[in-house]
C-alpha cells in the first residue's frame, strides 16, 4: 500500500495525459505544455511530468520497467520476505524443540 494518498482520480489523471500529449505541439515544448495543464488541474507539474513518463513506459515509447511488472515484483519481494521470516521462527522453534527434547532424554 502506497504511503501517500492518491489526491486525483484514474479519469483526472488519464484527462491530463491526452491534454498534455494532444496540446504538446501548441506550446514551445513538453516542459510548458505540462507546467501550463499541471496549474488547471491542480497538481505540480513535477507530479504531471512523472504520469506522462510513466505512461510512455507502460505504452513502450520510453524505456522502464512497466508499472504491472514493477507492482509484481513488489508483491513477490514482498512474499519472499515474509517466507524469510517464517522460515527463521520455524528454524528457531525446531532448534527449542529439540533442545527441549535433549534435556528431557538426560534427565
């Protein structure tokens, strides 16, 4: 789970895209159109600039790891620290047992 809350919609963010990709010839460069669609909706053209990257990557126009592909592998580093953890309380709890189980024998 994000540790920020997503303040705009899929919709209002898919809208700035088109704008900024449909608008991008009417301005001098990216940078204005984004700074120019980033002040309508309300959001800072740094957060504007990164949706539009970010699209480019999931579409294959710009090189990254696509954000399906990013949210899995988080979900399996996730799982892999949570099997991490459950095999060390298991390798402890086997190591208590059979200390338990020794001291039993010898008394």
């Amino acid at each position: 789970m994000s540790k920020t809350t997503n303040k705009f919609s899929p919709e209002v963010r898919e809208r700035a895209l088109r704008m900024v990709l449909d608008n991008e010839r009417q301005h001098g460069s990216r940078w204005q159109a984004i700074t120019s669609i980033a002040a309508k909706i309300g959001c800072s053209p740094n957060t504007l600039n990164d949706w539009v990257k970010k699209a480019e990557v999931d579409s294959g126009k710009r090189a990254g790891i696509p954000s399906d592909t990013a949210e899995r592998m988080k979900a399996l580093e996730r799982e892999n620290r949570e099997l991490h953890q459950a095999n060390e309380i298991l390798r402890k709890a086997s190591a208590y047992f059979a200390m338990a189980e020794l001291d039993r024998r010898s008394k």
